[in-house]
C-alpha cells in the first residue's frame, strides 16, 4: 500500500496550535480498507469488551475475547450457621448431692412437725417429742417445696466418662454440649442425648464402582474418623453416620472413575492407577474430609484395604492374564531355541565342519529348530 503524506494548508492570519510533536502528518489510507467485505457470522456486544480505538488511524475496535475461566468449585452443603458448638452450663455433682440430702432432710422435719413421723424414728434422730401440728396447707406446702428439692438436687446427677459427651436441649432449643467428666449436676428439664466423641474406624463392605475403562469393581476402604462439632453431628443431620458412609459411597464414585484399574501398554510409568493405593487415598480422604466436614465430622483418612474386580469380572481377567503370561512364556522361549539355532549354524560353518548351501542351511536350521523346541517345551512340562 502506498502512502503519501501531505501538509494540510493553513489558512493566512489564523493560529496555528502547537505541535506536541514536531514530525506530526496526515496519512491517507483507502477507504476501502476501513470496512470489512463480509460481516462478522456472530455478532458480538461490542460495549463491555470493546478495546479503545487510536485517534487519527482509523483503526476498527477490537474485540476482546474472553477465555474460559476455571470451573467453578462444587458447593458445599451449609447447615444453619448458628448451630455451633458451645459449652454447657452445669453444676459440680456435690451441689446436686447437698440439694437432694437438704430436700430429705426438709421432708424428714416437715413430717416431725406435722407429728406423723414414728415414735422410734423420732427417738433415733434425737429430736424432742412433738404433739403434732396436723397436715395443712403449710405442710403440704413444705412436702412439696422439700420434694422437689430432693428431685431435683437426685435426678440431675450425671456421670460424665472420657470419650464421651451430652448435647442438651430445652424445649427444642440447644443450650451446649457437656465434655467434662466425672460427677456433675445438670438440670434434669433438659433433653440430653450422649454422642461418642473418640477416634473412630469404619470398615466398609465391599461397595460396587467402576474404573475409567468401565471394568465393575468392588472396593473395601477404612474410614478414620470423630464427632468434632456435636450440635452440627446430632442438632444439624438426622443421622451423621449414615451421612458419612453416602459421603465415602460418592468419593469412590467420582475417584475410580477417573483412574484405570491396570497399566495400559501405551500408558506412562508416572500415570496414576488404582494399584497406587497412596493417590487414590489422598484423593478420597480430601473428598470425603470436604463433605464431612458441613455435619461436624472431622475426617483423618480414607484407605482403600482391597481393591478388586467383580465376580463376573474377574474370571474373564484371570483367563486374559494367563493367556499373557502364557504368549509371553512361548515368546521367550521361542527367542532361545532362535539363538541357540543361529549359535550352532554359525559354530558349525566357521569350523568347518560342514559346507552347506543355500537348500541345506535352511533344512538344517528347520530340523535344528524342531528338536529344540520340542526339547524345551518336554523340558519346561
């Protein structure tokens, strides 16, 4: 393309503005090549990715394109924020002890005082003797007050053991969790449900599942986990064990799937397979530790023990790697009855023991092979 450059003509007694550059021109290009022939067959909305156009050249805006982006990360299930873990209120166990010896000993007196308690257990206590006010209102007043102490002071003594904890809730509300040991009162209103917070295993059953290629498996893994959050684990899900096994039941779905059971000829030596049980492992315990973690479940490790194929399967495997080890078998020995043959030909012609031609080599060379091999092959059964 040739193009001339030109002064513009300035008109007499106006004011030319000062160059910012001192080597400014005027180009002309054709008109023709500012426009395209054939329009674009997709139309692009040019206003959110349009790059700004130079001044001064005509050049046409430019779209930008936009690459694709990252897939975006699988969600993970939300259980209702507020529902943490929270420690308990409780009481040591020797106040619910003082309560309920205070609320025998006030129904003991109120019956003195009322004048129905027996001569010889007045006597034993060493109290006066007392003619008996008779039971009234007051009395029965103090028989309940005392009473209730007494349940009260009783029926909230609980016992906490290690490994062990309480989730309580009144009146459909969680009020925390108790982890301590030993004796402790708690209020005997509350609901109290135990959860066992120690390392835990799992060993599943033999769970179908497929490979890469299709091929039917039956995996058996160890699960090592605990309860850490118990209002998420008890509060949050109706059944976190279950959970758990579904969670284990869809890492192995997704995992093996993308692994094949056995190396492919064509495969690289650095090809992860499922015979790599310490990739698979890490696979399935990141995924597992991900899901588990939304019911208050803390995940350590997810093992695969054995990893086999399925009855149907394994039959049709087993033929198919005898048959290999049995070409391979045929090929090796094939290659040593061939060495020994050309060994003793060429033994034989640089001796000059014998001078064959071209018809006798080769019938030497067929009868050479046919007692070698039958030799190795009587030698090998």
């Amino acid at each position: 393309m040739s193009t001339t450059t030109a002064q513009t003509p300035e008109p007499e007694g106006a004011a030319r503005p000062a160059r910012l550059i001192h080597t400014e021109g005027t180009t002309e290009i054709p008109l023709h090549l500012l426009f395209r022939d054939e329009p674009d067959p997709v139309s692009v909305p040019l206003a959110p990715a349009v790059v700004g156009r130079r001044r001064g050249t005509g050049e046409q805006p430019r779209v930008r394109r936009r690459l694709p982006g990252p897939a975006p990360a699988r969600p993970v299930p939300e259980i209702d924020p507020d529902l943490v873990e929270r420690p308990a209120r409780v009481l040591p166990g020797v106040a619910g002890v003082l309560g309920g010896v205070c609320g025998m000993a006030g129904c003991a007196l109120t019956s003195w005082w009322a004048g129905v308690l027996p001569g010889l257990a007045v006597a034993a206590a060493g109290l006066p003797a007392q003619p008996g006010a008779g039971l009234g209102p007051v009395q029965w007043a103090a028989y309940a007050g005392s009473g209730a102490l007494g349940l009260f002071g009783f029926g909230g003594l609980a016992r906490g053991r290690a490994g062990r904890a309480w989730v309580l809730g009144l009146f459909g509300r969680y009020r925390g969790t108790v982890r301590r040991t030993g004796l402790m009162w708690v209020n005997p209103l509350v609901l109290r449900r135990r959860v066992d917070v120690r390392l835990r295993h799992w060993r599943s059953e033999p769970m179908p599942a497929v490979d890469a290629n299709g091929v039917e498996l039956r995996v058996v893994v160890l699960v090592a986990w605990r309860v850490r959050d118990t209002a998420r684990a008890v509060l949050g899900i109706e059944d976190h064990e279950r959970y758990l096994r579904e969670c284990v039941e869809a890492a192995l779905s997704r995992v093996l799937a993308q692994l094949p059971a056995d190396v492919s000829p064509a495969a690289l030596v650095k090809d992860v397979t499922l015979r790599n049980t310490e990739a698979v492992g890490e696979r399935l315990t990141r995924l597992v530790a991900a899901d588990a973690a939304a019911a208050g479940l803390e995940v350590f490790s997810v093992q695969p023990t054995r990893i086999a194929y399925a009855p149907e399967v394994a039959a049709v495997m087993q033929r198919r790697r005898i048959a290999a080890l049995d070409a391979q078998h045929r090929d090796t020995v094939l290659t040593s009855v061939l060495d020994s043959v050309e060994d003793t030909v060429t033994r034989l012609t640089m001796r000059g023991l014998v001078e064959l031609d071209d018809y006798e080599r080769k019938a030497l060379v067929k009868d050479l092979t046919v007692a070698f091999w039958t030799g190795r092959r009587e030698s090998s059964s």
